[in-house]
C-alpha cells in the first residue's frame, strides 16, 4: 500500500445520495450529481447513478470528457458556462450547458449547427451572491435572443446562492426564481423544463419545510460525499460525514521541545508561528503536506493535534501517545481538502465499500498501528 492514501468509501456515498435523492424525489425535486470535486472518477460516479442521481454536473469540460470516455451514458450537463474556446467541445461531450452570456450562446449555437446536433441550454439567474448570473431584468431579452438561435433548446433557469457571498436561499430569492419561470418559461409541459434552484446549501431551504414553488431540480456535491449542510457546516442527519479519509504514514516520532530555539523570523508559509512552552511533547511527523492537502481542512483523530505543516511534513502533538515510525494515522477530511486531495498525484485514491447501512460506521477516529 502507498500512503498518503484517500480512501474512498463508495457504500457511504451512495448511502447519501439515495437518501437525499428520495427525500428530494418526495418534493418533486430531482438531483444532479456534481463531480467536479472527484474529477468524474467513474468509481463515485457509478455510486451516485445506482443511487438515482438523474443527471451529473460539472464545471469542467475535461471531466465531461473523461466521463464519456469512461463509458457513462447518464446526462451530462457543463455547469460552469462554456469557455468560448471551448464550445465545440462543449456541444460535442455535455447535454447541456449553464449559460450567463449571450456571445457563448452564439457560438454553442455555430458550433451545434456545425456537429449537426441539439445542444440544450439552461440560463443562470443573479440572486444576489454575485457570482454568475444574468440579471433577473435582462432575462427576457435574453430569452428572446436564444428563441431564435438555431440548433439551441432552452430548457431551464437556474440560481447559484451560497457560493461566493455566502447569500442564504430563503423563500425570498427562491420564489423570485420561480416568478421568473412562471413568467417565461410556459408551465406545461412541466416536466420538460429544469428550475434548478442550487447547490447543496440550499438543502436547508427545503428541509425547513420551504416553498419550493416551480424549483424541480437541485445541484448536489459536498452533500452526497461528505453529508454536510454547507451553509453552516453541519453533518445532515442520517448520512455519513466521512466517507473521504486520509491515511498518512509516520516518518518521525520523538520526544522533543514544544518550543523552537534560536532566532525566529518566517516559516517557509510566510507566517510567524508563536510557540508557548508546554516543556516536552510526544511530536510526531507524517508524509504530507501542503503540496498534496490544504491541511487546514483535516482532522486528526481525538488525542492528536496538528501542529505545524510545510509542503511535505505534517507535525503531529500526539500528547499522551507515542506512534511507532511506519504506522498510520486517519484524518477525516472536509470539502477543501477532498478538492485538493483529489487533485493531487501524490496522494493514491483508494476506492472501498464497507456496506454502509448494513454495517457499524468504520472507525476513524483510530491510529493504526503497522504491526
Ligand atoms: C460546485 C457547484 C455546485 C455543487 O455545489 P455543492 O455545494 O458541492 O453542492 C452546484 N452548482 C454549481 C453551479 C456549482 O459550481
């Protein structure tokens, strides 16, 4: 086995996500499985669809592209809008794309007419977070526009909320969204049409007993993977909030001062660390760091803190408990560090399936020991 290893386990996502999508399903509400933070790894993705995501979701064309290629024949919608330099691609791998601008839209319309195809578009709406979005006033004009590009079938609108601003999806912002689409998008038929209201904090909005109006589909990512509301970081109840861990092995462990000697100016992260002198500690080193996992986003098991990080050390308090040189520790993960992790090729993904629901949660909070 090589370490530092992300271990994947699929049983819990795909407990999550067929938890969420029936909850959803009950309220008319459809899920999109978003990949981007797996990069589309076939494995997750097999888990999601058997979990009956409808479609899957990304920003990135290249795991559109690697999804195809994998053989996934589920809907494939570019939730980021397309690059103009990209549109070709675009029309040739996704379903569908989001849509803010109407010079992309031009040019997916070109670029399906040449590929022969129907390249469907969803529009993005500005609620407020101000990230991407056309301007609820420029809505009309825009729906005007696109009727007329060829080889184009608007299907949709959608919002993004929580993202950049950190605005909450309430009623308010909501039922703009779904005004929106009472006014342009004809009711009937109904189902043709997609008001994806958001991404996973908007899970709060609907659990809260929300008026989910004409919204019928939502985005999911950190939700299905790590069972936590975004908005306030807290775990959903009934779902599993560590199907990620990180297993990463001690290259170092000694007993050493808790206190630097000699002059001190930057760490090599440009930060000035301040020490206080606890007298010895059980100081242990594990093979990672910031090049491979934004460590800020890992947790130690009970009884270890993380005390210091540089690109390819991770330093350990282990306070009471002496680890041995060649055994592991497990750290649970949050959002940033599964995005980073998964990006990273030093880090081996391991995909597992512990039979969630069937069995006991696996231990995390646990050392290993080599022996
Ligand atoms: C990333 C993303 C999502 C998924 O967000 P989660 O918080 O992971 O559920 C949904 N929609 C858009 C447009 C995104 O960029």
């Amino acid at each position: 086995m090589s370490y530092p290893r992300l271990k994947i386990d699929l049983d819990k996502i795909h407990h999550n996500t067929s938890r969420l999508v029936s909850y959803l399903g009950e309220q008319g509400i459809s899920v999109t499985g978003v990949t981007k933070s797996f990069l589309g790894a076939p494995q997750i993705v097999k888990a999601i669809t058997r979990a009956g995501v409808t479609s899957l979701g990304d920003s990135r064309i290249e795991n559109i592209e690697h999804m195809r290629k994998s053989g996934i024949s589920a809907q494939m919608v570019l939730i980021r809008s397309p690059m103009l330099s990209q549109v070709t691609r675009v029309v040739d791998a996704a379903d569908v794309s989001f849509n803010t601008e109407l010079t992309i839209l031009r040019a997916l319309s070109c670029a399906a007419i040449k590929a022969g195809k129907t390249h469907q578009v969803l529009l993005m709406v500005e609620l407020g977070d101000l990230r991407e979005g056309i301007l609820p006033k420029d809505i009309k004009d825009i729906i005007d526009e696109v009727k007329k590009l060829n080889n184009l079938r608007l299907i949709g609108l959608g919002a993004n909320l929580a993202c950049r601003s950190g605005v909450i999806p309430d009623n308010t912002n909501m039922n703009e969204l779904s005004e929106l689409a009472n006014l342009l998008i004809p009711q009937k038929p109904f189902s043709e049409h997609i008001i994806s209201g958001g991404n996973s904090s908007n899970l709060n909005w609907v659990f809260k007993g929300g008026d989910i109006g004409r919204v019928n589909n939502l985005r999911l990512g950190e939700s299905l993977l790590l069972g936590i509301d975004p908005l306030h970081r807290k775990p959903i109840d009934g779902l599993f909030v560590d199907a990620f861990t990180l297993v990463a092995e001690v290259i170092e462990s000694k007993l050493k001062p808790s206190k630097p000697w000699g002059k001190t100016a930057q760490s090599a992260f440009g930060d000035v660390p301040e020490f206080e002198d606890q007298g010895d500690i059980n100081q242990a080193i594990v093979a990672t760091g910031r090049q491979d996992i934004d460590v800020d986003g890992l947790e130690p098991p009970i009884g270890i803190d993380i005390i210091g990080a540089s690109s390819d050390h991770l330093v350990l308090n282990t306070r009471t408990t002496k680890l041995t040189v060649g055994s592991q520790v497990v750290f649970k993960l949050n959002y940033s560090a599964v995005l980073s992790a998964m990006t990273s090729p030093h880090i081996t993904k391991f995909f597992h399936e512990s039979r969630a629901g069937k069995m006991a949660s696996d231990p995390t909070h646990v050392v290993y020991d080599a022996a």
